[in-house]
C-alpha cells in the first residue's frame, strides 16, 4: 500500500562510471516509510531504486555494473582489475569475479538437453 508516514532518511552511495579520470560516487538519501496496513509483517520500508540507478544491495549504477561485466567476461579477474584501473575504476579482481558467477536476471535459462554423451574410458591402460 502506499503510504505518505515518513520514518527516517538514509544515504547511500553508488559508484559511477569515471568522468575525465576522476572516480564518481553518487550519494542519494533513500526514504523509509511507515507501514500503515495492520496485517503487514514489515513496519518499515524504503523507496526503491529504478532498475537502471541501482539494485537492491548494489554498490554500482546499472551502466556501471554492465561496464564490470563486459571487462570481467572478456579479461577474467586479475587482468580485468588491471585494465580497470587504468579507466579510473579501481575494482578489485574479486569484484570482476564475483559479477561473472551472479546471475544475470535478463538471461534466459539454457534449453534442457535432448542428447547425452557418453564417452569411453578404461580402468586400466590399453584396455577400452
């Protein structure tokens, strides 16, 4: 339900791409709300951040975060940090990481297999 009792402010800082060599960091006040429905378990509650600023929990702006991605899947962690700090955004090679194994939410699931393979092998050698 929407609701117009406001609870408290807090800030936030997000990450943005580097303008002419110096490091962005956006800082927003978010909102908190009071619940004011009686059968909702929440009492409190933000105002969400659009897709494109930000994610739930995110540290980068969405273009940010698609900048890390396109760096990590093309170098891989340590050289992408590097190549990282050389375009003014210094992320750590655990960072370029941990954006490969997230799971991109505008993916679609792969198709389930039709064929399986079985490949030969031995127990022993020269046997097959």
């Amino acid at each position: 339900m929407p609701s117009t009792s406001l609870h408290s402010r807090y800030d936030r800082m997000l990450s943005d791409l580097p303008v002419s060599g110096s490091i962005v960091r956006l800082r927003l006040s978010i909102r908190r709300f009071r619940c004011k429905h009686t059968l909702c378990p929440r009492r409190t509650f933000s105002e969400p951040l659009a897709p494109p600023v930000g994610r739930r929990y995110g540290r980068r702006v969405g273009r940010c975060d698609a900048l890390v991605r396109a760096v990590a899947v093309a170098l891989g962690g340590r050289p992408g940090s590097r190549m990282m700090a050389r375009l003014s955004a210094p992320w750590s090679r655990d960072t370029m990481l941990r954006v490969l194994r997230r799971s991109d939410p505008a993916s679609v699931p792969p198709p389930p297999a039709r064929v399986v393979g079985i490949d030969d092998f031995a127990w022993r050698r020269g046997h097959s």
